[in-house]
C-alpha cells in the first residue's frame, strides 16, 4: 500500500489523476474498465480529469464504467440517484459512452438477482483495471458495512446508521435516505487490477488508520485492502493524523 499524504484536496486530486492517466495510457488501444465510485470524496479528482480532457485531450473514448453502487429505491432518473451523480459530477463532461457506464439498477423488481447479475457483468468485461474508493467514517468501501465478509460479492445490503446520517446531506433528511443498496462486495472490489482510494478531514482518520495499520478485520471493511498488491491511498492531513 503506498501512502500519499497531500496539503489538501486539489493536490491530491492531481495523485489520483496521474492514476488514471497512468492506467488509460498502459491499456492503449484495448481500452480500460473503470470502477468508480460516487460520494464527495472522488469529486476533486474527477474534476481534474475533466480539465485534463478538455485541456490536455486525456480521452476516454475507448473506456467502460461500472459503479461501485446504487440506492435500492432509487430509479435511474432520481436526482439522488448515483447513475445520475457520475454524470452529474464526472462521466458527461468527458468523452465515455454514455451506454458504457453502468451502474446496479436501484429500481430492479428483483435486486437479489440485479446483484448477481452485475457481478456477471463485471466479469464478463474483464474485471476492472482501476478502482476508485473512497471510505466511510466506519471504514466502510462501497456499502460494505462493518461485518461483511471479506470475500463477499456484489448484494444487496442494509445501510449502517452511521451511513445513513453521514448521507443526509444529500437528502431532505435522514429519513429519506434509502436504508438499502446494491453494493460491490469487498471480494468483487478486491478483484480489480489497481485500485486508489481517497480521503479528506478529520472525520475519516480512524477509518483510514484501521485501513492502513489496524488488523484485517470485518469490523473495519477497509482492512481488506491490505491484501491487494497494487493500492495507493491518498490523503490530506486530518484523515492521515492518526497514522503512526
Ligand atoms: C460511494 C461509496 C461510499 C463512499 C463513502 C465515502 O460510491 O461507495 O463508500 O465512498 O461513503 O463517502 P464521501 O466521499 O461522501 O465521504
């Protein structure tokens, strides 16, 4: 696990764009899959790529995309919604084919077998070559609480409160936040071929300490990291100032 610890957020989000650039660029012709995630802490990041592509012409034309995760409840259409915040915030100002990101549908009748079939689908693309994470204050990554089993498979999953509060901002209120996702289990996520995780403040400094010092555990999702050969954590000062 290589550590970055940043001045803020802008710094860190041009690490985690060199990432990117490094990874596009080793796929060439091939094209790469994207694993992406949605909440605030990718957002720098993704808008450093969007000025790389209209700056530097950093394209994305032969990339897929698959979410991390999705609201159980929530259509496509919804404002809150991550099929539609990966647009809003990242995928429709770069040169990706709509049709190619693809994210769990959220309003599946049957969401025990949407889980299961996007994590077909995730195989049958060939596995992700760069996944981006960030971490919840629980140390969760996607929506795999504290418990999850560390070989668990894209599900569906209930929201820990602590999720839920740290989620309302985006809602009306707390009780408007579904209590159910469809999530990327820590054995699917674990199976991309890169990953880099990003976090900022102090509200994430317990996490990322479990995450790069604490023992492999359920109790801290992120722990789970520790085990893939390829992963580089980018953080700003608060959420690095409880590593030894
Ligand atoms: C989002 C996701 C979550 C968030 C985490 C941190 O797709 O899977 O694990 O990365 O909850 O959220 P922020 O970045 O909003 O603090």
């Amino acid at each position: 696990m290589e550590i970055h610890i940043v001045e803020n957020a802008e710094t860190g989000a041009k690490v985690v764009a060199d990432v990117f650039a490094r990874t596009l660029a080793e796929a060439g012709e091939s094209g790469t899959v994207l694993g992406l995630a949605t909440g605030s802490s990718p957002v720098p990041a993704y808008a450093e790529l969007i000025r790389r592509h209209r700056e530097e012409g950093l394209s994305f034309a032969r990339s897929r995309a698959f979410l991390l995760d999705e609201y159980v409840g929530l259509p496509a259409g919804h404002e809150q919604s991550y099929h539609h915040f990966i647009r809003e915030n990242f995928t429709a100002h770069i040169d990706i084919d709509d049709a190619a990101v693809v994210s769990p549908d959220g309003a599946s009748a049957d969401p025990v077998a949407e889980a299961a079939s996007y994590d077909r689908r995730l195989r049958d693309a060939g596995g992700v070559d760069l996944q981006i994470l960030g971490i919840g204050s629980n140390g969760h990554i996607a929506f795999n609480e504290p418990g999850s089993s560390l070989g668990s498979r894209t599900r569906v999953v209930g929201l820990a409160r602590s999720t839920i509060e740290d989620n309302a901002r985006y809602f009306a209120s707390a009780d408007d936040v579904p209590v159910r996702a469809l999530s990327q289990g820590l054995g699917t996520i674990l199976e991309a071929r890169r990953i880099v995780l990003t976090a900022t403040g102090q509200g994430k400094a317990d996490a990322v300490a479990q995450l790069a010092e604490g023992a492999i555990s359920a109790r801290w999702p992120a722990t789970a990291l520790q085990m893939h050969p390829d992963v580089t954590v980018v953080v700003d000062e608060a959420a690095a100032a409880k590593l030894e």
